[in-house]
C-alpha cells in the first residue's frame, strides 16, 4: 500500500497546509477495516500535470491492503480536506461524504458491491468554498443522520494564486511567514448542514436550524451525547469554540455556559471519559505557543452540563507550547484499562528553506488512572516515533486482535499506518446496530463494567481532525474476564447486555 499526499508547489497559503484527513472504516461489510486516503491540491495553475486522485484500500485480511480504487469510483480529482463515512440511508453500508478547498462537499452513496455513485449534496451559493471538518448526526431523534459541514474561512482563489508569486509575509508568533498561511487574517465562513429528508435527498439549512458556526473558523465537530439528543462540539481556530445544544433538531450554542468558549487554535477532538466517572470529557489539540485542552464534564444541581479545563493539574501544560497537535484518539496502549492519548502533530510554519513545513513527531500521553498523563516513549522506529507534518488521524483495530491501529494522513507526504501490538490482559469490542434511532447508533453510549474499572465510551462522529475512525468501540478491561455492558441510545433508553465474554467483538442490537 503506498500513498502520497500533494499539495500545489511550495506552503504559501491555508489551504495548502491544512489537510489532508484519512477514513479507516469497514466498507465492504466484510469485518475488516479499510482505508480511504485524501488527496490534496487538483489546481492545475498550481500542480502541473494530471490532477492528484484520492485512493481507495481494501483491507484483504492478511495484513495487506490491495488497491481498489479504479473499479470503486473513489478515484475522485479535488482538493480534498476532510472525510466523513456514516450509513446516511440505514442500508448497514458507510457512505462517504467529502469537504475540499475550491469545492462544493461531495457525498457518495455506497452500493454495497464495492462501488460508490455520486449522491447529490446541495451545491454550495457563495464563491471559493473552504470545506473542513464533517460529522453525522441524529439531529432529530428520528433515526436519520444529518451532515454537519464546517466551512474554514473566506479564501478566495485570486488570493491562491497571487500567493504563489509573492514574498510577502507577516510575524507570526514571532517567525516569518508568507502573509496568507495567517489563519488570522481572514473572515470566519459559515458551516453547512444537510438535513436528511430519508428519500435519497438532502436540503441546506444551517442558518435556520441554528448549526451555521457564523463567528467561528471550524475545524473539527464531534457528537457529544446528552441525556436527550446529541450535542456538537466544535473545534474554532483563533476564534471561541462552540457548544451546539441540541433543542429538538435546532442548536444553541451554549459555549460560555458551558465554560468551553475559549479563543485558540482549536485544531482535532478527540471523546472519552478519561477518568472513569461516567460522564464524557473532550480533548482539544492546538496550535503553538497553547496548551492542549482537556475538558472534564461536570453538573451542575439542576444537570446542567458544563466543562472545566484541567490541561494544568493533568499534565498537559507541562508538554510546553512548541507542539502543533492535529488529529487525537484515545486509546489504551498498555492494557491498564485507563484511556491513552495519541497526538499526531506536523507544523504550520515552514522551515527555513521555505520549501517545506517543520515536521514534528506524534505524543503519545499515557494515563496515571485518569490522575496525570505522562509522555512515553513510542516504539522505536515506528510511526510514532518518527517526525511527521502530520493532519488527520482515524483509528481502527484492522486485524481485529483487540490493538487500535493509527493511519497517519500527511500534508504533501506519505500515508502512514502504525500497527499497535496487543498489550497484555482482556479486551472487548462493541457494535452497535440502532434500529429505532440510527443504523450507525451515533449519539449512543456504552457503558463497560469490569471489576474496578467502570468504562464509558461515546459512539460520536466526527472526532480527530478531518478524518473518520471506525465505529466499533474497543474496550481494554485488564484482568477481568466476564465484563458487564449496557448501552444507553441516542432515544435516552438504557438497554442491559449483561455478561459478555472477553477477547471478541459482541454486537448490540436496539430492542
């Protein structure tokens, strides 16, 4: 398997330097998780030759990946930023839906037979779209998966390409750089929401559902469940992030209340409850000279949620500010049963030849039993330990052994896949199948009870940056052998599993 990410001649420009992103999903339905790889830059003024195409891997069960992406009708020409896969018609196949710089959002209904047709998406009215992060949800509560788009910032193409021919540039953070890698400069630009109509058809109606994001420039949007509907965080860079509460199938975004509406470059999200208390926090990785964030969810006497920023007394603060933190997942890398941070990071300043971006290596942040997160080293000569100017992440257990894998997206660099090695003790891995609400169950929440660990994981969308990790929820649970699950669904019902055995993938139908 070999891919490598292009982008148009040397960094001048945002959207050079802000994708690509990676899905790592099951497509085909057999069991085995797969690998759709964006590609970027396809303006000819900028990239001489034939237009770049995104590539499709089929994972063949062996370890290997075979390409198929002529005969799928993957084989898309765009400059591609992120992806989303979700079953928006509940057929139980992910369809994939696409954001680009210079392009409408794209959506592809998959057949089930190994190919994608184009599905129709509302094209977007307003001049030189800059798409960004994407994530799936159940706005409603009425089984359908709506698509929110986020749009970056207003960046027109005369812009792109004068960048290419000028040396102008501008102090950032105290280092020269060309004028328009400043994601300061300009003007936040409306997200899209594409409501399901559950006929094969969408319509655009952010503004009037309230999900327009109008004041932030959005990267990243992750379902957070709540006790009734699915909330939306959202990830701004260099302006508040937001908190889109769920009214019914219409947002407010209650950021402040919630104590989340910080200013910063909010980059990738990443979902779990890291300290086992049943509540889900929020990983925010950032950009220089910022500490990453970390979100614990509170309550407040009467429910109310509400977060509080614990990057100082966790840890997180003492990585420093030099790191630019992009696509993020919790993972267990040591089989303790307690929530593991990976970071992947690549930097959006050029380096001194001007010719390419700094590259820096991904964090790997392990958890003192939710208390503190201390660095660890990454397996020599393994993805992990190696410099990337790294953008999405997506992650997925691709040989089903019980170890979350990592494919690596990079800005004009190869595709990277790190394969984890199975730590000691149990796992389990959970799927679930909504019938009453959506196919996919996103907005759910599995609850694990293991001995003394008491696990929780969100069945979100959207989360990491730019890209789409797999739907199957896996559980390290130490030495435990007989854990407990329970599922509460998007509707707020709780369902009893009971006893599972461990080492396998259980699935779990909505009764």
């Amino acid at each position: 398997m070999e891919f490598v990410h292009r982008e148009g001649g040397r960094p001048v420009a945002l959207p050079q330097v802000m994708g690509p992103g990676v899905a790592f999903r099951d497509l085909d339905g057999d069991g085995l998780a797969d690998l759709v790889w964006v590609q970027g830059a396809g303006d000819h003024e900028l990239t001489p030759g034939p237009p770049p195409r995104f590539r499709y891997f089929r994972n063949l069960g062996d370890g290997t990946f075979a390409d198929a992406t002529a005969p799928s009708g993957l084989d898309v020409a765009g400059w591609g930023m992120g992806v989303l896969a979700a079953d928006l018609d509940n057929d139980g196949r992910p369809d994939l839906v696409f954001t680009f710089y210079g392009r409408s959002p794209a959506a592809f209904r998959n057949q089930g037979d190994g190919t994608f047709r184009p599905w129709a998406l509302p094209p977007e009215v307003r001049p030189d779209p800059f798409g960004s992060g994407l994530c799936a949800v159940d706005a409603r509560g009425i089984g359908l998966l709506d698509v929110l788009a986020l749009s970056y910032v207003d960046f027109s193409h005369d812009d792109l390409i004068a960048a290419g021919s000028t040396k102008a540039g501008v102090e950032i953070r105290g280092k020269w750089q060309p004028r328009l890698l400043s994601p300061f400069l300009p003007n936040p630009r409306p997200a899209l929401f594409f409501q399901n109509r559950g006929d094969l058809t969408f319509r655009e109606c952010a503004g009037e559902v309230g999900a327009a994001n109008a004041r932030g420039k959005g990267l990243a949007a992750a379902v957070l469940p709540a006790e009734s509907g699915s909330d939306v965080f959202v990830a701004n860079d260099v302006t508040p992030c937001a908190l889109l509460h769920d009214d019914g199938g219409r947002y407010e975004d209650v950021a402040v209340a919630a104590w989340v509406a910080e200013v910063a470059g909010s980059m990738g999200l990443a979902l779990t409850d890291y300290d086992h208390d049943g509540e889900i926090d929020v990983f925010c990785s950032r950009w220089i000279q910022e500490t990453h964030a970390l979100y614990r969810a509170n309550r407040r006497r009467d429910g109310a949620r509400y977060f509080t920023n614990v990057a100082e007394v966790t840890g997180l603060a003492d990585l420093g500010t030099t790191h630019v933190g992009w696509g993020c997942g919790w993972l267990d890398v040591n089989g303790d049963g307690w929530e593991d941070l990976v970071v992947v990071q690549g930097h959006t300043f050029v380096d001194d030849s001007h010719e390419r971006l700094v590259a820096q290596p991904p964090l790997v942040l392990v958890s003192e039993r939710g208390q503190r997160f201390v660095r660890a080293a990454a397996p020599a000569g393994s993805v992990l330990a190696t410099p990337l100017v790294a953008r999405g992440a997506a992650f997925a257990d691709y040989d089903n052994d019980g170890a979350v894998d990592v494919a690596v997206a990079q800005n004009n660099g190869p595709g990277r896949l790190w394969h984890a090695e199975r730590p000691p003790g149990h796992w389990l891995a959970v799927e679930l199948c909504g019938t009453h609400g959506s196919r996919d169950a996103v907005g759910a929440v599995v609850h694990v009870d293991a001995g003394d660990l008491k696990l929780t994981h969100p069945a979100t969308s959207g989360d990491s940056y730019l890209s789409a990790s797999s739907a199957r929820l896996t559980f390290r649970i130490a030495g435990e052998t007989r854990p407990r699950v329970r599922v509460r669904w998007r509707s707020g019902r709780t369902q009893e599993v009971g006893e599972v055995p461990p080492d396998r993938i259980v699935r779990v139908v909505e009764e």
